[in-house]
C-alpha cells in the first residue's frame, strides 16, 4: 500500500505497548475543517488491511462530510484488535492521547467495535472525542439518525423511480439488521413497506421479529439477492456489491447504510447498465455524522434531524446529475462533494485583515 500516492493528508500510527494498542489515524482531508470519523477496532488480518481500510474510509468521510454540508474534513482510524477480548479502559485512553497530540486536526467518534461508552473513556485523554453517551452531554447512539438519513435517501430513490416518495407497498431487502438496519426496518415497516431480512446473528433477526412481528427473514445473503424485493438495502459491512450480487440483483434500487458498499469503482456503471439505481452509500449513511458534529454545539435530537431530513434532497440533485451528464449517481456525488471541497475551501486560505 502506498500511503504516500493516496492523497491523504496526513497518515498516523500509534502504538502503546504496554495496554497492546496498535492504531492507524488517517487524515484524508482538512480542506473544509477539522477530520471527523469513527474509530474502528477489528482484528485485522495484517496491519497492510487495517491501513487499507483506513485510507479508504478516511476519504469515503470527505465526501460524506461535504456533501452533508458540514464544515468538517475527513479521516478515520482502526484499532486492531478484537474488541471482545482486547478493549480495555488502559487502551482506549492510550488511544486517547494519540488523538489529542493531533490538536483537533482529527475528531472521532464510534464505529464498528466502539460504542459511546468506549467514546467517554477515550474522552477522559482528548477533548476531541464525540458521539459520547447522553448521560456526558452527548448525543448518544448515532445509528439512530443514519437509519433515518438512509430512508430518507430511499424515498428520495422511490421519487426518482416511481414518481412517489413513498416504499408503500414495495418489498426491500435489508442485508444486516443491527443497530442501522433494525432502525432502517422500523422506518420502512411504518411507511407501509414489506420488509424482508437476513443477518450472521440469529438473535439480531429475533429482536427485530419481537418488534415487528410482520418482518420475514432468510438464511442469508445469498438467499435475500434472489429473493423478489424493489429495493435491496446492505447494511452490514462493506463490499456488498460485488460481480456475482450485481448480476441477480432482482429489484430497481439499491440504498443502504453499510460504508464501502461498492466491492470496486465499476460496480457502480455495472448496476446503472442493468437499469438500478444505486444511492451512494456516502450520501445516504450520513445522518449519523450530522448527529455526532450536532453534539459538538450542544446536542439538540430535533435539530440534527432536521439537517438529516436534508438528505432527501441532496439525494436528489445526485440523482438529476448522473442523469444529466449521463453517469452513476456515485460519480455524479463525487463531483458534488468535489465542487464543495474546492468551492468553500478555498475560502480558508483568504486572510481577512485584523
């Protein structure tokens, strides 16, 4: 991997022998502000996968954090490990003082195998830790609003498709029903939507049956693509979209809240030539990044979902782009994201006199 032809800004490893932590901090980008995003902690199979994993996610947080319309940069971090058996107070606050060394040029928040409480330790070493729990003043489980920041996409889709805003009476496919999905498939369910499931963890898929009685599962992945549905929505881990999964794919649109859906860039042409609209995942999956940078001006629930709600209409102008100019909607979202990159900030480098 050559960090040094990514583009990334800045690239950071951590290492604390004592409490074992072993962390990549990437800074993708800083053009807009500060580089907000979550930290990962996953076993990794080698420390070239967790680099990977960051570059790519760091500057997948660019483009989401511009095109949400926040002043913020991006960048991501991972903690390899397995945060069942290697998450330990001592490591988190390690962590913790590699993010404040940065000076604020780098703000997290969770991620896959970090929750708020881990956010409140990692907090008690860094001032730049965000997505803390509701009892700290913070805003609590950001799943919340990307679950709703994606249904939000998928109605803008169902306008584009269908002329209606609405799923009513559409079957969709949700790949992975935890925190996201769960919250994704309740949304759906009471907009009038015929929800049908699959999960690796039985228990997710009872829990979410518990509360919607009406919801039907399968045994897997495999099973949900070939299974007849309108919309199919990945909600688990990235890659989702690969040759074979595009190939069966059954329905009209594909918009879901897992990062990295695209298993590579050309899977995005391939669903526009078999006649599938794809909402990019970047687009789409921000309303948990709008709630977490909410916290930093004193949370307020009804005000980052009022941001959130704006994911529709971003959407949208995604949509009327890659029809215009005739590309995926993933190509026409980067060049938004790009436009405001350069547009706005450029702006830093103006110096007003004093």
């Amino acid at each position: 991997m050559d960090v040094l032809a990514s583009g990334h800004e800045q690239v950071v490893f951590c290492s604390d022998a004592e409490s074992g932590l072993r962390a990549i901090i990437a800074i993708h980008s800083t053009a807009l502000g500060p580089a907000l995003g979550g930290t990962r902690f996953y076993p990794y199979a080698s420390e070239d996968a967790a680099v990977a994993d960051a570059l790519r996610l760091s500057r997948a947080m660019s483009y989401k954090n511009s095109l949400a319309g926040l002043d913020l940069g991006g960048g991501k971090a991972v903690i390899i490990g397995d945060p069942r058996t290697d998450k330990t107070e001592a490591l988190l606050r390690a962590y913790g003082r590699f993010v404040e060394s940065l000076g604020g040029r780098y703000l997290t928040a969770c991620d896959v195998g970090t929750y708020n409480a881990d956010l409140d330790v990692v907090a008690r070493e860094t001032r730049y830790a965000h997505g803390r729990s509701e009892a700290y003043g913070g805003c609590g489980d950001s799943s919340v609003l990307t679950a709703y920041g994606v249904f939000q996409g998928m109605r803008s889709a169902a306008q584009h498709c269908w002329g209606s805003p609405s799923l009513a009476g559409r079957t969709v496919a949700i790949a992975g029903v935890g925190k996201v999905g769960s919250w994704l498939a309740g949304h759906l369910v009471e907009d009038g939507a015929d929800v049908v499931v699959t999960d690796v963890d039985p228990a997710a898929v009872e829990r979410l049956q518990t509360r919607h009685p009406q919801v039907r599962a399968v045994a897997d992945s495999a099973a949900l693509v070939r299974t007849p549905h309108d919309v199919y929505a990945p909600c688990a881990l990235g890659g989702a979209l690969d040759e074979e999964t595009v190939a069966v794919l059954p329905g009209r649109i594909v918009c879901g809240g897992a990062n990295n859906q695209l298993a590579s860039p050309e899977m995005a042409e391939r669903l526009r030539g078999r006649g599938i609209l794809y909402a990019p995942d970047f687009l789409v999956n921000a309303g948990g990044v709008i709630q977490v940078e909410d916290e930093r001006h004193g949370f307020s629930f009804a005000r980052a979902q009022a941001k959130a709600s704006g994911i529709f209409d971003v959407t949208s102008r995604v949509f009327e782009l890659a029809d215009a100019e005739a590309v995926s909607p993933a190509v026409a979202a980067d060049r938004l994201a790009e436009q405001r990159m350069r547009d706005v900030g450029r702006l830093a480098t103006i110096r007003l006199p004093r």
